[in-house]
C-alpha cells in the first residue's frame, strides 16, 4: 500500500471541512456524513470547534483510494490560527487548496499559496460551491493562471487536444512535449511528475457539501500522485504538541525515514552538540504509546513506517518544528503574531480599567515595550494563570508568554480577536481559570546598526565573572544567533556553554523602549572565571550585564534602532473611490505599488505599518458601503515610522530597570561595588577584543 499525507487548506468559510467530510463519505471511511452547521463532522472533534462552526485545530482522518492510504491532515482556515495552518505544511506530500468559487481569489488564499511554494508543497485545487447561482469556474481559473501560476489547469472532463498541448508547455525537462509529438499524449507518470514538481497544478470542482464532483477528484488523487522514496535512516519531524482528555501529552510526528518502534529511545542529539556554540540542548526519552489517529478516535500501533503520521506519548521536551534523527529543525515560521496583550485575572467588566497597574500611554499608538510602572502584587492567582498558559504555549509556541517581573503582570502575543476569544475559553474549560485581556499593544522590536563590544563583570564577595560579547547586526528577519569563537584555552568548555545557554533563556530587552531585541549575532569572544570563586550564576550575572552595556554604548552613538511590524495589505475598492484610498495609505506611512485597474475595481498592494493599518478595515467598509475589502498579512519589521514618538511616549530609563542593569559590580577590599556602565571597560580585567574603529 502506497501512502501520502494530504493537507487541506483554505481561507475561511471556503467549505475545506466539508470537503474533508465529504471524501470520507465517498470513500467509504464514514457510514453518515456529518455537517459543521450541525456539529457534528467527523473531524470537529473539538466541542469550541462544534459551537463556532470553525477548524481551530489541525486534524487528521485515514482514507483509502485504490491503492493508496491517505492521510488527511485538516487545517485552521482562520487567519488567527495560521501558525498552526503553517506548521502542519512541513509534513505534507501534497495539499489540496480549496476555493469557493463565490469567494474569488482572496488575499488569505493567495497567502496560502505563496506558502504552499515556500514549502515546496505539490497541490491539487478544488473549486467549491459549484451549486451556487453565477459560478464560473473557467472565469475563476484564468485568474488562478494570472496570478498563481499558468499551471492550474482544469484536468476535469475528457483531455482536450489544445489543453494537452498547454500541459506539455509547462514540463521544462521536454519530456511531456516528447510524448505528445511521439504518442500523442502525455503519460501519468509524466504528469504525476509535473505535479511533483509545482509545475502542474490539476484543477477540480464540484459541491462538497452535496457530494458533487467527490468521486472525480478521489480519482484524480490516487492517479496523479505518487508516493515519496525515503531514507533507511530514522527521521521524524514534529508538527504539533497537544494534550488528551486525561492529560497525556502527545507529540504529533511525520516518520521522514526508517521506522519507529514503541519503547523507542529518542534524542535530539546532533554531531555539533559537543560543539561549544551549539543551540541544542540534549535531551533523550522514551517512546510509551503510538498511535493512529483518525478523527477524535485512536488505535495503538507498535511500529509506524517512513510517510506515516502518528502522535505519540512520553516525550516532554519536544516543541513543533523539530527534527529528530536524519531530519533538521524547520526554519522560522512566516505567519508571526504582531499583537501583545496583558493577560488579567477575573472575567473583563464593561467600564472597568484594564490596566491599574500601568499608567497609560498616550498617542494613538500603544507599544507593548513597558512604560513606568507602579508597584504590582504577584497573586497565587497570577502563579496559576502564568503555569495555565505555560501548558497551551507547549503546544503554540508562538504564544510567547512571558512574565514581566517588575510589573506583576503576564504578557502574550496574539494573532487577533478570535483567537482571544479561544485561549479565554481553554482557560476556562481546562484549568477553570477566568482571565481577560487588556486592548493589545503593538510588538515592537529593537535592533543596532553597528558593532559593539559589551563587557559584564559581576564580583561580589566570593563571586567571579568576566564575559566579553560581540554584537553585530543580523539581516532582516534573522531574529538573534549565538555563537562562541573563544579559545578553550582562555575559558573552559562548560563555562563556555553556560554563556551561550544564559544568552538563550532570557528575552535580553533594548534601551530605547524596553523592547525585545532581534536581528542581532551575539558572539561570546572573552571571558574569565575563578576556580574556588566561579559558580554557574556568576556568569548569567555578567552575560546579562554584557549585552545591556553594549547596547548602551551604541545608544550614546545612536546606532540602536526602534522596530515595528509591517504588514504586506491588499486593497479592492471601486473605480471612483481610489483616489480616497491611495490617499489613507500614504497618510498612514504606506507605501503600493501601480493600481491595478479591473473595469468597476481597484487594487492596490503594498506595505504599511501594522499600528496604522490594524483597525483600518471597519473604515475601508464604511467608505465603501461594504464593497471594498482589505486583506493583510503580517511582513516582517522594519525601521519604526515614528521612532522618536514612541520612545518620548514609552518613557523608558534603561538605567532605572534594575531587572536588566548595564552597570557591573566588582570587588575591592572585601566588598562589593557597582560600576556604572560605561566606567566598565576602564575596570575590566580582560581588556577589550575588539579595538575601536574596527
């Protein structure tokens, strides 16, 4: 039996869970077939998901076609759930991109779509609601040929001769147009390659919801797919991490090469882990359970072969994105929350302040860097909310829960209002916990522009460390790299890996508004310790020392730069209203590219900034009457619009945050004494690696 996972994917209300339902039906995998309106499709295993009507989680159902077994893998068509959308994309064969011809091509599909071609997914496109009065498929299809690829071709019906030849154009390696001139058609391994490939992408349509069109696209499935050559070696990537009804925690897991046994020791145990600057930290566990899951049920399995998903029991140090064994880490994730809320306790009331603990930021834009706060009171309560959310950010890592000290309060990051709604509902359902949210802040960022050498020295009475740090802007989006070229002869291996751990665990804050830093390389170039006085906490002291008095010395020269998020937008409005809309968008500090002009419509597509654009759809529909729509996508972080305003309005003092001082403490006479920051370097005991000027 051949196997291939197949995903399905679609902007919201497209009909993909009904589709889903639908091929099961046909298959013969379910004996009645359920609707989401009704609450009861095989693959809404989840009871919020039965209420909403809605994917939220990523599922999975087998089906057999032929001789093929298929893994159905059903993902959130919500934009709020994306990132777990784009995680399960790493484990595909191939995809099936539903559209609802009604819908067109929206800017959430094309989305998917450019994320289909990052992961080099092969997909197959179904054209939904068929039923509905004024559908056109060729219409729809053109489009997809303009602005997806010429490759989406109708393979319904019987093989025209014209769209043969249309096929054949497509194959670069000649082999299509080879079979065409000499046979007179193209054959199915031929296309099956093509399809491999993303240069063929076969198109099919029909009404899922009632069964119209199922058997014809089942068919096209198993002929024009094939299934994937993997290693001998074991391999596994990790998708997802959920926990079940009695709180067992399973990681969900795509066997990428050999096989995997229960009672299986696993580790992510690389080659380089010995190396001093290696970001892995080893770990190695037992396999307890495998199991197969289909729907909200299960079978256990003693062993699952290279291609097939499964989720399994006794790993608690895994997270969604790794490689085991032969398979490295998937890279960062495109879809990234831009949002940042204050998690409170208690159910939200209508007029209540949702920030007594923090004075209030003025100006339109809020900024989730920490403004001045008054003293906060860490609650038992709070304890059991942050440990809560610990659990669910587990299984979404992107989350990014973080305690924020020496304001008592609990801080997240969230893609938008939906997915509030949810989370306040998980915590409520599993750890009956009430909490709310306070009205977000946009996630700023801080970055430098120039090298430095940050030195932090911690001494106190029978302590002792000096570490030295090199830190050089990153590329754009590279986020924070840590590394060490110290020689193991100047500081020992251990220590070395000390550094580079404590570099890891904290979320190190820039000094113009608190925000976290990115797109930096930290590199560990010096540093000392004491055989008799040295303990492990000494460095963490003086690493987080280093990186703040670098950044300082680059703010004293203004090489430290604010960040914000961007967002890559969408605009349809009419003809007559354009003028109105460009307009909006260079006063909101946006820039687009040439309209394009489509009789009665306008688009515009460009970037702008996300605290600009946030809100700005309800005013796209209120000048439009409802006929324009806005479609954006988060795009990355660039240089903040208005830099100065924000870090006037923040009013940050890094030399007040005594949580991440710049400043050093060295030791003479018997005691202990602090070193402003930048004294540091006239005291150091190593002298600097770097010189000035280089």
């Amino acid at each position: 039996m051949k196997r291939a996972v197949v995903g399905i994917a679609a902007h919201v209300d497209a009909g993909k869970t009904t589709l889903c339902e639908a091929m099961l039906y046909r298959a013969g995998e379910i004996r009645k077939l359920g609707r989401v309106d009704h609450g009861d499709a095989f693959l809404d295993t989840d009871a919020m998901e039965k209420r909403r009507g809605i994917t939220i989680f990523s599922k999975q159902a087998m089906l057999q076609q032929g001789d093929f077994a298929f893994t159905l893998l059903d993902t959130p068509g919500h934009v709020d759930f994306s990132a777990e959308m784009e995680r399960t994309l790493t484990v595909l064969d191939y995809a099936i991109l539903v559209i609802g011809v009604g819908d067109g091509l929206q800017g959430y599909t094309e989305t998917l779509w450019r994320l289909l071609a990052r992961y080099h997914v092969p997909t197959f496109i179904f054209i939904n609601k068929m039923d509905a009065a004024g559908a056109d498929k060729a219409g729809l299809i053109a489009q997809m040929q303009q602005r997806f690829s010429e490759g989406c071709i109708d393979f319904e019906g019987d093989t025209e001769p014209g769209k043969q030849e249309e096929v054949a154009l497509l194959d670069e390696s000649g082999t299509a147009m080879d079979e065409l001139l000499g046979c007179g058609n193209i054959s199915d391994d031929t296309l099956r390659s093509m399809v491999a490939e993303r240069q063929l992408f076969p198109c099919y349509s029909g009404s899922a919801l009632k069964l119209e069109g199922i058997d014809e696209f089942l068919q096209g499935l198993e002929r024009y797919t094939r299934q994937r050559d993997y290693p001998d070696d074991f391999g596994a990537r990790i998708y997802k991490i959920s926990h079940d009804g009695q709180g067992n925690r399973l990681t969900w897991l795509k066997v990428t090469g050999g096989t995997l046994k229960v009672k299986a020791v696993l580790t992510n145990r690389r080659e380089e882990a010995d190396s001093p600057d290696s970001e892995t930290e080893v770990w190695q566990e037992k396999v307890d359970q495998i199991r197969r899951y289909s729907g909200a049920k299960f079978e256990l399995a003693d062993e699952v072969a290279a291609g097939e998903v499964c989720a399994v029991t006794g790993l608690t140090r895994t997270f969604p994105g790794e490689g085991l064994g032969v398979e490295a880490n998937a890279g960062q994730s495109i879809l990234q929350p831009v949002l940042t809320y204050t998690v409170l306790p208690g159910k939200s009331d209508a007029g209540e302040s949702k920030q007594d603990n923090v004075e209030e930021t003025p100006g339109k834009d809020s900024s989730s860097a920490e403004p001045v706060a008054k003293p906060a009171e860490v609650t038992p309560e709070l304890h059991h909310i942050l440990i809560a959310l610990r659990t669910l950010e587990d299984e979404d890592p992107s989350l990014h829960v973080r305690w924020v000290a020496r304001l008592g309060e609990i801080h997240v990051q969230l893609m938008g209002a939906v997915q509030i709604e949810i989370i306040t509902q998980m915590m409520h359902d599993r750890f009956g916990l009430d909490v709310h949210f306070d009205t977000g802040g946009i996630l700023y960022r801080e970055t430098i522009t120039a090298p430095v050498e940050g030195i932090g020295h911690f001494e106190p009475l029978r302590h002792y460390a000096e570490v030295h740090l090199l830190l050089q802007p990153g590329e754009p989006g590279s986020g924070l790299r840590f590394e060490s070229k110290c020689s193991l002869d100047d500081l020992d291996r251990n220590w070395q890996r000390a550094i580079l751990t404590h570099l890891r665990e904290k979320e190190h804050l820039g000094v113009l508004t608190g925000s976290p830093i990115t797109d930096m390389t930290i590199t560990l170039i010096a540093g000392r310790g004491h055989e008799k006085h040295t303990e492990g906490g000494d460095f963490r002291e003086a690493t987080y020392r280093a990186v703040r008095q670098g950044l300082m010395e680059l703010k004293t020269k203004g090489e430290c730069r604010l960040l914000e998020p961007f967002y890559s937008f969408r605009l349809d409005v009419p003809q007559d209203m354009l003028g109105r809309a460009m307009a909006d968008i260079q006063r909101m500090s946006g820039t687009f590219d040439a309209p394009k002009s489509d009789g009665d419509y306008a688009e515009l597509e460009g970037q702008a900034p996300v605290s600009q654009m946030r809100d700005y759809s309800m005013d796209v529909n209120a000048y439009t009457h409802g006929r324009g729509s806005l479609t954006c996508v988060f795009a990355g972080y660039q240089p903040c619009h208005n830099a100065d305003e924000i870090i006037k309005q923040t009013g940050y003092d890094p030399e007040t945050d005594l949580e991440n001082t710049p400043d050093s403490v060295f030791c003479a006479h018997g005691a202990g004494y602090t070193v402003h920051w930048n004294k540091v370097p006239d005291f150091a005991h190593l002298g600097r690696v770097v010189k000035e000027g280089n």
